[in-house]
C-alpha cells in the first residue's frame, strides 16, 4: 500500500486531529518573508517566455538558467533547498551533541553515532572486522534450510509501502507491518518482493542504456569482491549478476506493484509450502523471528513464487556469494575508503550521475536521522518550528478542508451516496502537524562511539523488532512515517491521516510574513495534494476506516477512472528526454493529486479573500502570484541519470512537468490570457477535472 508523499523523489484522513499536544519551543517567528517583498522570486522569471507557452520558463526560467547542481547532487530543487538547510540545523544538533562529554539518555546516543561514524582513522584501522561474523556465517551455511534461515534473518522492515520510494530493497524480501487492509482492528505483515543491487527490473532487462549499466553494475561487483580479497571475482560477479537478472524476471513491474488490489494476497503458513516452495519457510521464519505468525499479506505474489523457486534451484554457493557480496556492498559507506568510495563510484556518480559525493558530515547527519530520528527531532522543533507557524497551518488545513468539502458537494456527476461516503471520509481525516505526539523510544538501541557500522546493524534491527513487535498490539494510529526534520508531507490512507512535518513549512511552501496568495500556491497545494491522496486512483479504495472497499457506485466509479485514463494520456504525452516519456499509469495517483489539490488550494485562496478581490502586488493580481507560487515550488534541474531514473521508477512526474498541471485549471487561463494557439492550451473539454 503506497503512503502518498507529496516529494518528487519517487512509489499514498478518526476525527480531525487537533494539532499535537507538545509545544514546538522557543523557535521565534520570522517577519519578513524569503523572497522578495511579498513572497515570490521574481528575480528567478523570465518574462521573456510566454506564459501559455511555457509556464515553468516563465516561472522559473533565469534561475533553471543560473542555478548549477551542486556538485554532490544528482538533481536539484526548491526541496533540495529546504533540505539543506535542515540537514546544517541538524548538523549542528548532532555536533553539540558530539562534543558535550557529559550528555546523556539519546543525546548521548546521537553524539556517539555520529562519532562513530566520522572517525575515519578507526574505521581504516578495523578493516573488515566490523563485517567479518557476518561473512563467516555466510560461509557457514550447508544447505537450504540453513540458506532459508540466512535469508530470514536478512530481513527488515526497510521497505516502507507507504512510500512507493521504498519499495527497493536488496535484501531478497522486505516486510513492513500495519492494519490489515481487511480488518483495521489488527496488524499485519506485509512481505513484499526484493534481492536487486539495482533499483527496478528494467535495469537487468531492458536494453540500450541498461545494458551499459549493467556492465558497470558487474564491473561494482567485481571491484567490491576483489577490495574484500574474495577467490576468482570476476566469475562470482558474473553468477551473482545472472541470479539477479533472474530475479529480475519474476518481479512484478512498478505498474503491477503499484495496484493495491492486486497486492491484497493473505498467505497462511502452509500457502507459503504450496504456493512458493523452493525455500524452507519454517527455517526462514525462525530466522526473521516470526515462527508465530500465523499469516502474511503477500504483496506480489507471482515474485515471492519465483525467487522461491530460485532459492530451490540455483546452486548453494551461488547464493553465498550473492549474500556475501550483498553484505559488503551495504556496510561499504562504514567500511574504509577504498569500501566507500567503490560505493559512490557506482551508485552516486554511474547510478545518478552525481560528479562529487557529499561531504562526510551529511552523510553521517542522514546516518543519524535514520537511526535516532525522533530523537535529533525532539530537538529540532524546539529549536525551529514555531507555535506561530503551526497555528497558521490549522488555520490552512481547515480553509482547505473546507474547500474541498464544497469541491465534494458541487459534482455534478457523482451520486448521492457516494458523496455521502466521499463526505465520511473527509470529516473524519485526521492531520498531524509539525511533530509526533509521543517522541519514540530509544532506550533499548545500543550505540557505541567506536563501531560505525555495528551502530548502523542495531540500528537496523531495533527497527525491525519494533515493527514486528506492533503484530502483538492493538492498532494505534500515532506513528509518524517521516521525521520533524524531513521537507515532505503525507497522506496514509489506512490510517486516513495526513502529516505535514515541521521541515517543510518553510518558504517557498510557507511563510508567515508572506502574501496569503503565495502560500495557498505552495503549502495550501501541498495540503490540497495530500487530501486528495485520500481520493485518487489509490486513497479512493479505501474507506474511512482504511478498509479497504468500494464504496463507490459502479457509475461514479466510471466517471471517476475515466478521467484518470485522460489525465494519464495528457502526461504520456510529455517527454521528459529524447525517447523517454512520462509514465502516465505509474504517476496517475500523485497526478490527480496535483490537478485537485491545486484547484482546492485555489478554492480556497478565493474563500480567504471573504468575497474581495486582492490587491496588485508588483504589477501581478492575487490569482497570478497563485499559480506563480505553485509553479516557483516545483522548479527543478536534473542531471540525465538521475531524470531517466525519476521517470523509469518514480510515482511523482518531474517537477518542470507538474508545473503544467495549470493546464486543467479554468482560473489560470483568465489570469495569464492564455490563448488558442499557444503551446499549453487545451480546449475545455480536455482539461481534466477529478474533484
């Protein structure tokens, strides 16, 4: 089930929720907005291009042609921005606590993470020690049930289905634990597909490009085994690349993998025996620390079948050397240099196209975040996110809310009782705003300031044992899914809930001081999209209570999927690199998004305004600083790679193609006299209106 995030990088809302009960801290209000005097960059426009034309160059064209990537980053954005400056506050979190010698409780911990990871001299010096029992155990396995059990206890919840970003795991399954999608009073685990070293089938089967890399691909392998000193490297890398070729094969697409429906398979115990055999499942249930569970909902079941089958048929020691590689690769960024730098070579700069790999204080501040998250974001919000900023977002979500409550009442197409339902499930979305009622806890997470990658496997594994521990308990609906520190937002429609996280409500989505036009086109969209999430081509399949069910009536639900079909049409279209087009299925959820969240968050602009007209700020009307707001959000540079890879594997269209989501919108052609003719026209009856 996909978590709906509102970020472009990638595979979705109880009674609404007041804010959180904890009080953000001293963080001060600003007064004055980022950019220029009411909020919008206009020094980035370029006036030169039409609006109708190309309204991203209109809104963005001097800075897409000023503003180089950094050299560390495969592409670059107004998130990428925010997420800078996040990461330097947290940096400087984690730091204070580094060097307070008398800290305790989590600070300690995160001081001591942190430590560790960025004592290079150390981790030189320990070699391989720090992987070397885990090696040895791989070498230590004689048969398939003792594979099966390996490969059990390579399991962890680090794919987040939420989060269709995360469903690429190397580890040969992934598991994340949340309701069932058929009885939300209980928890369930959710095993889905994994094993690649690269990040989608199409890499070990498509041709052209793909079939370069992957020669780089076993080239990596190569190189990492023989830095390891691991006998005959380049046939093992050569086995080890046909086993995930063929891995490759049985997986399920991102189209496949991306329908809900399709991925609501509860195996038993013995459907696992019958269904996949191949792998000792009592063995590997043992070694994932869930011999007790009696089912599981099998995400894609065709793949867990086929990896199976492989598990029984390729030799034992090619899967050795697979796992061993696998091993080295992952702990490689904590192993020494020669480890680390391989790592980049292939992933950073082949893989993405990314010329420098970032300094070694970021790395270790995302190290940190990933690990002890809560804890740096307890501090965080204190530090900087105000109580200002947190009432002026209720004040937005519920302008919002309402908005799209009138966008429910006004469809002329949709029955009375699917309204009825549509209805039940907006008034009851719950919003989290800011940060997490209850912080976690981190008590039982073992941090030593001399193992950075032991630091990282506990890590892993508190992580995991918390997931699975939530198998034993009532369904809570209090877990935040992204950190205070993290430039997103998200809708969960199992939980039906929306979370908004402190990092984000920042300029250019959000500012106190700035023009109400400015923010209802950055986080008044932003929210507009994660509301919709609860409706689109995902979220729609759900009801109130997360069930998932039809609720829709067979003639509603026509209409509705309908025009998804056209708005997946309109972006097939768009072609990102020459060859390279949109994938309009893939993107549709977030697409709809776009389309309604921008036509709620101008419903309720107007609905700010009580019924006047706002004033003309530096020669542009409310209702242009409104679209201009929304495109300014999604400017955006890529390197090649790093596209290519957006658009082969990503839910979100790239943002130069989001900012022509203004082309379904009545408004913005009256604002921009946008005119038959020009390059984005569309005639009424092709502009796509979902909601």
């Amino acid at each position: 089930m996909n978590r709906r995030a509102f970020l472009m990088s990638a595979p979705a809302f109880a009674l609404v929720s007041a804010a959180c009960s904890q009080q953000g801290g001293g963080a001060p209000a600003r007064t004055t907005p980022v950019f220029g005097t009411f909020g919008l960059d206009t020094a980035g426009m370029d006036r030169s291009v039409a609006p109708g034309d190309d309204f991203f160059g209109y809104a963005n064209g001097t800075w897409a042609r000023t503003t180089e990537i950094p050299a560390d980053r495969s592409s670059f954005n107004s998130f990428t921005r925010l997420a800078i400056q996040a990461d330097e506050r947290t940096k400087v979190i984690i730091e204070e606590a580094a060097a307070d010698n008398q800290a305790e409780g989590d600070r300690r911990k995160i001081g001591d993470f942190y430590t560790a990871f960025m004592n290079e001299n150390a981790i030189e010096a320990a070699g391989l020690t720090p992987v070397r029992d885990e090696l040895a155990a791989i070498a230590a396995i004689r048969d398939t049930s003792g594979l099966s059990r390996a490969l059990g206890l390579t399991l962890r919840a680090d794919v987040d289905l939420l989060n269709a970003t995360n469903f690429y795991t190397d580890r040969l399954f992934g598991l994340w634990v949340s309701q069932d999608f058929d009885e939300p009073s209980r928890n369930a685990p959710y095993l889905v597909q994994g094993g690649l070293g690269m990040p989608d089938r199409a890499f070990y089967l498509d041709g052209g490009d793909m079939a370069a890399m992957r020669q780089s691909y076993r080239a990596h392998i190569v190189q990492v085994l023989t830095l390891a000193q691991i006998a005959d490297p380049e046939a093992k890398a050569g086995a080890i690349l046909a086993l995930e070729t063929a891995i490759a094969g049985v997986h399920a697409t991102a189209e496949q993998t991306n329908d809900v429906r399709a991925g609501n398979n509860h195996w038993s115990q013995a459907d696992f025996d019958a269904r996949a055999p191949g792998i000792d499942w009592t063995a590997w249930r043992d070694g994932a620390g869930l011999s007790q569970q009696g089912s599981f909902v099998v995400w894609q079941p065709a793949a867990i079948t086929g990896i199976a089958a492989l598990v029984g048929s390729q030799a034992l020691d090619i899967w050795k050397d697979y796992l061993t590689f696998h091993a080295l690769d992952r702990a490689s960024p904590y192993l020494p240099r020669a480890f680390d730098q391989e790592h980049f070579s292939f992933y950073g700069s082949t893989l993405s196209g990314t010329p420098e790999q970032a300094p070694r204080w970021r790395r270790g501040v995302d190290a940190v975040n990933a690990a002890l998250g809560e804890a740096v974001g307890q501090i965080y919000v204190e530090r900087h996110f105000s109580d200002n900023a947190r009432t002026a977002m209720q004040a937005l979500v519920a302008n919002l809310m309402t908005a799209f409550g009138h966008r429910i009442d006004n469809l002329d197409w949709m029955s009375d009782q699917t309204r009825a339902a549509a209805r039940r499930k907006l008034e009851t979305l719950d919003v989290s705003i800011g940060y997490p009622d209850a912080w976690r806890d981190y008590s039982a997470l073992e941090v030593r300031p001399d193992q950075a990658w032991g630091n990282v496997q506990r890590a892993g594994l508190f992580e995991y044992q918390r997931n699975i521990a939530k198998l034993s308990r009532p369904v809570t609906h209090d877990e935040w899914y992204m950190l205070p520190q993290t430039v997103n937002a998200l809708n969960v429609p199992l939980e039906n809930r929306l979370i908004f996280p402190a990092a984000i409500l920042e300029a250019p989505f959000f500012d106190e001081a700035a023009d109400a036009a400015i923010n209802y086109g950055g986080i008044g969209v932003v929210i507009g999209h994660e509301i919709t999430h609860s409706f689109d081509s995902t979220g729609a399949l759900f009801d109130e209570t997360g069930r998932l069910r039809n609720w829709w009536t067979p003639e509603d639900l026509a209409r509705f999927e309908a025009a998804g079909r056209a708005l997946a049409a309109q972006f097939d279209a768009y072609e990102a690199l020459p060859g390279v087009h949109l994938n309009g299925t893939l993107e549709l959820g977030e697409n709809i998004a776009d389309v309604a969240g921008l036509a709620t968050a101008y419903d309720a602009y107007r609905l700010s305004l009580t019924g006047g007209e706002a004033p003309v700020l530096e020669g542009f009307t409310g209702d242009q600083r409104f679209y201009l707001g929304f495109a300014q959000v999604w400017r955006a540079k890529y390197r090649d790679p790093a596209l290519r890879n957006a658009v082969l594997t990503g839910v979100h269209a790239p943002g130069p193609w989001r900012a022509r989501t203004v082309r379904n919108q009545d408004p913005w052609y009256a604002a921009f006299d946008v005119q038959p003719g020009q390059a984005l026209y569309l005639a009424e009856p092709d502009r796509v209106e979902v909601w």
